[in-house]
C-alpha cells in the first residue's frame, strides 16, 4: 500500500480506538484487508474509451468496469456481465447479460448501457482506434459512424438485458468473444448519456468514477506509479473480501525485494515481469508460491518476405537456429520449442505439425544454392534493445550463421525504433515478442500474414484457410484446427515467421493470500472472493 495512505489508515484507527476508549471501553479494530499487486507497465488510463491490447491496461480497467466475458485459466470464455454470447451465423451475435448485473448506484445493467459504449467507441468525437469497430456493420472501413449518430445499424437491443451486433464479415465465436467480449468494458447510459462525445476521452469523472459495475472504485491514482482501490460493497456478485486493492508500478528488478519483504502479495504473468536470472530466488522465497504460466509469449523472428524474397534462404534460417538450446541456455528451460505460431495450450494446437529439426549442413546446403542462384548471403536483423536475452541470442545466432556462409548485421534498436522499422518494412528479419491469442490467433495471424503485416507474405491459400476459420461454427471446431494446421504447415515451407520459442512466465502468490493462483488468464475473474489467511 501507498506509505501516505497507510499512514492515513492508521491514524484514522488509532483516532477511532481512543474515542471509543474515552466512551468507556477500549475496542480492537481490525486493520483492513489489503493486497499489493506488482506490475511492470505503466497503466495508459483509467477511460474504457482509451482501452488497447494491453494487458496491464485491460484488468486495471475492467476491475472498475467489467468485460462482458473474460478468459480461464481453462482457455475458455466465462461470463461476466453477459450470460452468454452465441450465434448461429457468425454474422449476428446475440449478447445476453445477467439479471442480477446491475451498477453499483443499484440501476440494473442494460442491453442499452453497451450500445450506448459501442456507440460511443465508434463515434468521430470519441473514437477508439484500438478497437475493432470496422468489423461491425454500420461503420466506415476505419470502424466510424457519421458524426452525431445516434445509433449504430448493426447494433439492435432487443431488451433490457438481450441486444445483437451484426458484423460485416464471417467471424468465429472465439474471435468475437476475444475482440469486444474481452475489451468492451461497458459504461453507464445514465450516468454519461448527457455528457457530449467530444468531451469522453478527457473527462476527469474516469479517474474517480463513482457509479461502476466491477468489485473496485478507483481511490486514488498516480499511473506512472500506483492505483490504489477500494471495495464496491455493492458488487452485485457480492462485496470483495479484500477493503484494498493496490497496483504497484515497479521496475522488474524491484520485484523480487518486493515480494521478498512481503510489501508486493500477487505478480500476475502478463503484467508484471519478473527478471529471469531471479526466477530461482523466488522459487526459494518461503513466504510466496510461484506458478509457471502457461507458454503464450512467442519470441517471434518475422522476415520481411519482399526483401528475403528467396524461400531457400528463410528455411535455412529455420533449420540453422539451435532453438532447443537457446531455450535451455538462455531461458533455462522456462518455455517450449513449437513451429508456426499456436502455442501447445492452444485449442488449435496440432501435434501432427511437428517441429523443425535443427540441422546445420542442411541450412549450409540451401545457403550455397540460393547464393549460387543470385541471393544475397547479407541479412540485417532488428532486434529489440531492451530485450537482452534475445538480444545475446541472436548474436549466437549470427556466429554460427557466419559459419554456414550467412552474413547477419544485427541492429539494436529500443521498442519505438523497431516498431518504426516494422511498420515501414525496413528491416530483413526482426525479433519481438509477440502474444497470440491461444483462443483467437486470426486477429493477430491474419494481419501479419498479409502485404500489410509485417511479414508481407501473401498466400491465396493461407489466405483461404484464415477465412474459412471464420465461417465455421463452434461446433466445428477439429475443422477449425484443420485450418490452423494448414496456415502452420505453410509456415514450414515458406517461412515468413519462426517461432524462436514460446515463454512461460512466472506468476507469484503470497502465501497470505486466499482463493488466488495466478496464470496467464483469468487470475482476476474471482477478485471478490480472495481473501488473506488471518
């Protein structure tokens, strides 16, 4: 907890107990429940409107505003305020809240209330851009409505707790539960239904909202460095056991002291990332448990497919990268060697893929042929500066290339730079990690395998495979990971992406804490009902 607000607690204790004592009898007061959660990102705003992908950003606003659905550690969709989400078409989406959600002012939360988020999301004056609003029916190609719209035409409520969004296109459940189940955090109709759309984004009423649906008002902020939360006694899914609830921005260094002294309880793994050289200090810490994640973080190695146009020169990169032992040397071990994108958590995960063996003489072979044939043996390759264990491996990568006859210049560049150097294709390979959705890779594979993404790679029938992922039903889903296993298979042969590894990542509990194990998913959907061991 922040040291100015505890010392406002206990005063404010130590007050209470002398006036009950001066009434006539001393009375012990219980201090409040707290917990201190350590994260490593800045948290961007605490406006829905402003949401992004970014994890840290996602649960420091959906414990104040709750998604519609979240994911499990089980890698399912669980309800929060929908009940459901299903369609028959993976057109029209019916979206069907709980009776018992309400606000925290009482009023019942309505099909109305996410319309009107929806709406505003896609409104010029109060736009989100990190959204994906141009798949719904009824806005432009950038995901608008006219300015002054009152409603979107692909949106229909149908009842106080039943409304509809119709996309454009085919779009699996999974996709969709993903896209806006998962990032539409749905606000009060009655509370910001006045205030003009060109005032939203800005409007301080965000940083102390006093009407919420999640289990924690905000109390006090400082996103660069802290928020600090209290208990919605009214959460309609019953009152948090824990009165406080505090986010602790930190440097990754400082987390393991953190949670050495006891001052950090919870390191949720996709938010607060924990230095791998201290990964055995905390496994030897008595007073925490630590959970390895799932493996979602894909160190992912794209090659820009128009300017290492020769497919004999992106295999060799494949099979002359010694993956097994940088995971083992570098990573220790922490993670799995996959090929393509799917991690094995996946539900779209094949074993009938297989992995690329690692074979040196084979990448020498290809090599000579394509330099034979006209290719440049000369890559350069961008990789990400602070990312320091990445950033060695791939100078071992390069020494045993130099070796089979391929030239690798490496550039070192912080994440602005590379982001820069990715968008505008100026680069031969580039190295970044890169999260896939385990429950929606279409969102993110889609992109990248496309003349835009950053791979430049178009292939018809990837292309094909992608949309027909999309048309299937939930029903379906061996046919889905028949799909996926096509586009993965592809990856194989024509190699625009490697997957140098995938990660798993260190989560932390204080062996204090109650009804809590954090993972890469759903940690947080239970928040009300942890609690601290007495």
């Amino acid at each position: 907890m922040h040291n100015g607000l505890m010392k406002k607690i206990v005063a404010m204790t130590l007050a209470l107990t002398m006036a009950l004592g001066l009434m006539g009898g001393a009375v012990a007061e219980e201090q409040p429940k707290t917990v201190n959660i350590g994260v490593t990102d800045v948290i961007g705003s605490l406006n829905p409107l402003l949401m992004n992908a970014t994890e840290v950003l996602k649960y420091a606003n959906s414990l104040v505003f709750l998604p519609l659905v979240e994911a499990s550690a089980d890698m399912e969709y669980v309800p929060q305020l929908a009940e459901s989400i299903t369609t028959e078409d993976n057109l029209t989406f019916t979206i069907k809240l709980q009776d018992a959600a309400a606000w925290s002012d009482g009023q019942p939360v309505t099909a109305k209330d996410v319309a009107f988020t929806l709406l505003c999301m896609a409104s010029p004056e109060s736009f989100n851009a990190g959204m994906a609003m141009y798949a719904i029916e009824g806005t432009d190609d950038a995901g608008m409505v006219e300015s002054g719209a009152t409603e979107i035409s692909g949106v229909k409520v149908v009842s106080d707790k039943v409304l509809t969004v119709t996309t454009k296109w085919a779009m699996a459940l999974n996709t969709f539960c993903n896209n806006y189940g998962r990032y539409v955090l749905t606000l009060p109709e009655h509370v910001l239904g006045s205030v003009p759309k060109d005032q939203l984004q800005s409007y301080d009423w965000f940083n102390h909202a006093d009407v919420i649906s999640g289990p924690y008002f905000v109390q006090e902020a400082d996103l660069n460095h802290y928020i600090h939360y209290v208990a919605n006694d009214n959460y309609w899914m019953g009152a948090p056991k824990i009165k406080y609830l505090n986010i602790q921005v930190l440097d990754s260094a400082q987390l393991l002291t953190g949670l050495q002294s006891g001052e950090i309880d919870l390191v949720q793994q996709t938010t607060g990332n924990i230095l791998l050289e201290d990964y055995e200090s905390v496994k030897a810490l008595s007073n925490v448990t630590a959970y390895m994640g799932t493996p979602i973080t894909n160190q992912s190695i794209f090659i820009n497919t128009e300017r290492v146009t020769d497919v004999r020169i992106r295999q060799a990169l494949l099979y002359g990268i010694d993956r097994q032992t940088i995971l083992d040397g570098m990573v220790h071990g922490y993670g799995e060697i996959v090929d393509g994108f799917l991690c094995s958590g996946s539900p779209y995960y094949d074993e009938a893929l297989g992995v690329t063996a690692y074979d040196p003489e084979k990448a020498r072979a290809l090599i000579a042929e394509a330099v034979a044939d006209g290719a440049s043996n000369h890559l350069e390759w961008h990789v990400n500066s602070g990312d320091t264990t990445f950033t060695q491996a791939v100078s071992f990568i390069a020494a045993m290339f130099q070796e089979l006859g391929l030239d690798i210049e490496i550039r070192t560049e912080n994440m602005d730079m590379l982001m820069e150097s990715a968008g505008t294709g100026d680069f031969d390979v580039m190295s970044v990690e890169y999260t896939y959705m385990p429950l929606d890779p279409y969102t993110d594979v889609s992109w990248l395998l496309s003349a835009d993404g950053w791979t430049r790679y178009n292939n018809e029938e990837v292309t094909n495979a992608l949309m027909q992922s999309q048309a299937l039903g939930a029903d379906e889903q061996d046919a889905v990971k028949a799909c996926y296993l096509n586009v993965d298979q592809h990856m194989q042969t024509d190699v625009p992406v490697i997957s140098a590894y995938i990660i798993s990542k260190m989560g932390v509990a204080s062996n204090r804490l109650m009804n809590v194990k954090p993972d890469v998913f759903g940690t947080f959907i239970n928040v009300h009902e942890w609690d601290v061991a007495e």
